[in-house]
C-alpha cells in the first residue's frame, strides 16, 4: 500500500510538473504573439548600411523599417544594388519610412549656398522613393534658437521654400516629409512653418527623446500647437539630460500621458522604434507590451 501510494504521489507531482510547463510554454507563446503583433505596427530604425547584416531578422520577423541614410551611405551608395534590395524586402512585405541625413545641414539656412548644398544633399534620398515607395521621409528642420537669434520669420521663409521643393519631388507618390523636433524648446517657429506650408504632404514628427532633453514648454503644450500636424512618432527614451536612446519606458519621458492624448484626441500616428541597439529594440517592444500604450493601435490596420 505504501509503495502504491508513493506511486499515485509520483504521478501526482508529475502531472503538476507537466500542467505548469504547458502553463509557461503557453504563456511564452502568447506574450510571442503579443510582442510579434506589436512589432508589426511600428517602423524599426535601421542605418541602410546594416540592412544586408540584419536581412534574415528582417525577414523573419517581418519588421517594417525606417531606413537612415547618412552622408556617409549616400557618397558611395550603390544605386543598383539598393533597388535590388528595396525589392527583396517589398516583396517580403516589408513597408518603410525613410530618415534623411542631417549631420552639418541647414535647410532653413540664411546664407543661400549653405541652403543649396543642404538641398542637394537631402534630395539624393528622395530619389530613392520610386525604389522603397516610403510612407515618411524623416527630416530635421534644424532650427536652433541659440544659433538664429531674432531672425526668425527669416529663417521661416528659408525653410518653407526648402520643404515646398522638396514636396514638389512627391508629388505624385503617397510619401509625406515628416519634420522632426530637435533642438526646439517649445514649438512656436515650427508651428508657424506648418501654417507657412499649409500641405497635407508635410506632417509633424514628435521625437520623445528629443522632447524631454531640449524642450522647455511641457508636453500638453507641444501636443495642443502641433497636435493637427502630427503624422509620426519617434519613440525612445532618456533621463533628460542627453539624448541616451535608450528602451522605451527605461527613462523619465512620460509616455503614459502621451498615449493617453493621443487616445483622447482619437490620433493614431505612424510609429518607429529608434533603438540605436539590437537588446534595446527588444527592451522597449517587451516595456512597451508591459505598459500597454499600444492596445489601439492593435486595433487597427495602422501599418
């Protein structure tokens, strides 16, 4: 009876052992899916130059991307090989967003050569459309108010005529020119560059980041003067004190409350993840699925 009875224990703590590994099998396969429905609504950062290295993981996770093009890319860029690649991953379903470069340039530059060469430079991306067919092309407007002191309507109409060219060059594609806060401590002069505009192929980029480094003005502020033009987010994460790009949530930005305006005015804006290392992309999908602030977005078809 004894030995029976250590038997009927045995199979007792057997079939617990294999009701919680199902149990934990289970919940990894749902928190997969969890974490594989949220990356299919966001754009991840990739630098163009790293596109063969992670093409695989691409792939396989089927990550839409946001492709950096620096300076550095576009001098030795070869045409004919990104058309091939622009195909692979279209045809795998992969959908982009594009950053332009921005290290050195000044498109709402006062000196006209300065503009020009910042125009030419910028350009060499928007001749890349026809291959990726992006959503956004990121852009930094690069307006600076320690640097253009008290010539800011100048500076407004530079930029303007800048963006009105290079919106000429998508005129007949669905991509929009995304601009980027940067430096901007509240959001006067870019708000003021939107009305200058007035285009609905120019939307607002709101960086998080950049926000809580460089602004002043506090978010409900930004929200309430650029909250119409806002088309895309940039979302990673600091301590406010310099731009770390760290995981999502894994700083001090108040993502809670920004989700929370954006449920509340009902807007869904493109995403892109710009973790600036592979274990930081997975940090901040995993926060994110912790914090939730994506449930709506799930919801949709919101690429």
């Amino acid at each position: 009876m004894a030995s029976l009875l250590r038997g009927f224990d045995c199979c007792e703590k057997m079939r617990a052992m294999i009701n919680h590994c199902a149990h934990y099998a289970n919940s990894l396969t749902i928190k997969a899916f969890v974490m594989q429905d949220i990356l299919n609504k966001v754009h991840v950062h990739m630098p163009f130059h790293y596109l063969t290295q992670f093409q695989e993981m691409i792939l396989q996770k089927k990550m839409n991307l946001e492709i950096y093009f620096g300076h550095d890319t576009l001098n030795k860029l070869d045409k004919a090989k990104c058309r091939q690649t622009a195909e692979l991953l279209t045809n795998s379903g992969v959908k982009f967003t594009f950053h332009a470069p921005f290290m050195d340039l000044r498109p709402g530059a006062l000196d006209d050569k300065i503009r020009r060469v910042s125009i030419d430079r910028i350009k060499q991306v928007f001749d890349l459309v026809p291959y990726f067919h992006p959503l956004r092309i990121v852009c930094h407007p690069a307006y600076d108010s320690r640097y253009y002191v008290s010539c800011d309507e100048e500076w407004i109409e530079n930029s303007a005529a800048t963006w009105r060219e290079l919106i000429a060059l998508i005129a007949e594609t669905e991509t929009k020119i995304a601009l980027e806060n940067v430096y901007e401590r509240e959001p006067s002069v870019l708000r003021r560059l939107f009305e200058r505009l007035n285009s609905d192929r120019i939307c607002f980029c709101f960086d998080t980041g950049h926000f809580n480094v460089f602004a002043r003005a506090p978010l409900g502020h930004w929200l309430a003067e650029m909250g119409k033009y806002l088309g895309h987010l940039h979302l990673h994460d600091n301590h406010g004190r310099f731009d770390e790009h760290l995981p999502v949530g894994n700083g001090t930005f108040p993502f809670a409350d920004l989700f929370q305006a954006l449920q509340d005015s009902k807007t869904q804006p493109l995403i892109t993840l710009e973790a600036h290392a592979q274990a930081d992309l997975w940090q901040s999908l995993d926060n994110i699925k912790m914090m939730g602030i994506l449930q709506n977005w799930l919801k949709t078809d919101t690429p």
